[in-house]
C-alpha cells in the first residue's frame, strides 16, 4: 500500500508481516483494514507462507510460525536493544526474535519490568556466536535454534535452576538429558557420562560436526536427533541404548559406520526413516548377535548391511 493509503487507517488496523532473509526479519508487507472485524476475518483465512516469522499488529503479536503450533497470539509486543518480545500471559515475556544481535549475547533477565523466560522458535538468528542463558530463561521450543547458523557454543548461569552448559552444548540442569549442539559447532562433541538421553533434535543441522563421543549410559535418542549432520563419518552407541527416534540419523550423508552393542536391539521408530540411504553404510553389531539383529523386526529391512565384529 502507498503512504496515503496506510496513513487513511490507524495503525492498530494495520498488520505487518515479518519474513525471514539470510541475517534477520524483514518488513515484507502491511496488510490495512477499515475495521477491527475486517482485520479478525483476515487473520481467521491468511494463508501465511512458511518465510514468515511473524505478524504484528501495532504493539501485538498477532502470529508466529511454528511458536505454540502457529496459532494466534494476540499478545503485546515489543522491542528492545534489537530483540523483539512478546508480554506472556503469565506476567513474563518470551524472545520472538534477536534479529539485530551479534557475537555473544545473554538473554537478559528482564526486559520492560518483565522476566524473560522463553526463547520461542526460529527466535535466535545468524550473526550471534555464543547464547547465553540468564537465570530466568526456562523454556526452548526444537525450533529455537534452527536459524542460528554462527551460534558456536551454550552458556548458562550458574543460577538457572532449568538448564546447564558444558563445553558448549546444552544440557538439563543435572545433565542426564543432553538438549541442544549449537548448529555452527565443528569437530567431535564430547558428551557428559551422565547423559541418558540424547533430546530430540539435539544435534539437528550441525553439519561441520565430524563426531561424537557417547557416553555407555546412554538410553535413548530422540526423533531427528542427529539430522542433516552430514559430515559425521561414524557413530557407536554403547550396551545401554534402547532406543531411537524416527529419522534420527537421517541426512547423515558421510555416514559409514554405525556401531550397535546392546544385548537386545533397540526399538527403533520407523525403522526405514532412520537414515536417507543405506549406499556405503555398515552396521557393525558383536559377532555373537549378529543372527539376533538381522531377525529383529527393527532391524531386518538393515539385514544385507549388518556385519559381526569381535569384541
């Protein structure tokens, strides 16, 4: 719409729509409406693209893709230092979007009066290298970190009672669930003994990591836990595991070798998703359960690449 006609409406009937591009949100659009009603039966039939982040009305956040389902939101928003913020309905404002933060960067522990407590999805963008979590930050959501493409490493305060950081992965509080690999993290991740659970998405995207060192506690791994990292060559997990997500190593284009040593084959979820080819791939299990894998529903349709290794 021309000046004129935005300047024909007041701003609280006018939406602006918010699309991704390669460093932050842009302004793409502003849709402007005659009356609250006509602006309600938009937002009831927008066909919103998957590029957009979110809309805002004035001072409202009106939607965000993927943020709580992709519903509508309604909610009062704002902006600070760079960052946009939503006012939550429990008093607390949540991260939509760092869309002009770079380098290190601590979420803060207040914005307006208000403690931060979320980071919503896609909310941490390219040109920040290193996150670090306040003391009231206590809610991600699997799509946080999706456009993080220079985040590095994780900090947390020692005084968040939610989440902890080693070595710059991202871990819960008392670290027996390993959480999130920032995307742009290179060479081999070295994960905490007490892990028991790999989080889904955890490792989703990191595609310059060339390894990973899992500990023999380790009881699960989650849905798309190591997808699309394509330079991972292999993969050994230890007795305890007894089971993995669907697609969790899907998009590991590298992959050679995949070690499996517990004593029952784990329970695998869509076994045909778990990775985007079998071509150059071995799946290496000890020799005397080599005939037990092959005849597990789990792992017959892997049967021609399952080879038995001495211990």
């Amino acid at each position: 719409f021309g000046e004129k006609e935005m300047k024909a409406y007041p701003m609280e009937m006018a939406v602006a729509e918010y699309k991704k591009d390669n460093t932050a949100d842009s302004l793409a659009r502003f849709y402007a409406f005659a009356s609250e009603t006509d602006m309600l039966d938009f937002l009831e039939t927008a066909e919103v693209s998957s590029s957009t982040t979110y809309l805002r009305n004035s001072n409202f956040l009106l939607f965000m893709s993927n943020y709580d389902a992709g519903c509508l939101l309604m909610r009062p928003i704002f902006e600070k230092d760079g960052a946009v913020y939503v006012s939550k309905p429990d008093g607390t404002a949540g991260l939509v979007a760092a869309k002009a933060v770079s380098g290190e960067w601590e979420i803060p522990k207040r914005v307006s009066g208000k403690k931060v407590t979320s980071v919503g999805s896609y909310a941490v963008k390219s040109g920040i290298t290193s996150l670090i979590f306040s003391k009231f930050t206590d809610t991600l959501y699997v799509n946080s970190f999706v456009e993080a493409a220079d985040l590095i490493s994780f900090g947390v305060k020692r005084n968040n009672g939610k989440y902890s950081a080693e070595n710059g992965l991202l871990y819960n509080k008392d670290k027996s669930a390993l959480l999130a690999c920032p995307p742009a993290y290179t060479g081999t991740a070295e994960i905490n003994s007490a892990v028991k659970t790999v989080g889904s998405f955890a490792f989703r995207g990191c595609s310059s990591l060339s390894g990973v060192n899992l500990p023999d506690g380790l009881i699960s791994v989650g849905a798309y836990a190591f997808y699309g990292c394509s330079s991972m060559e292999e993969i050994a997990f230890g007795a305890s595991l007894t089971g993995v997500g669907a697609m969790a190593l899907y998009g590991c284009t590298s992959l050679k070798k995949v070690y499996f040593c517990s004593d029952i084959p784990p329970e695998i979820t869509a076994p045909s998703l778990l990775f985007s080819s079998k071509e150059g791939l071995k799946i290496e299990v000890p020799g005397d359960l080599t005939s037990v894998y092959k005849e597990s529903s789990y792992f017959s349709s892997f049967a021609d690449i399952i080879a038995g290794t001495e211990p």
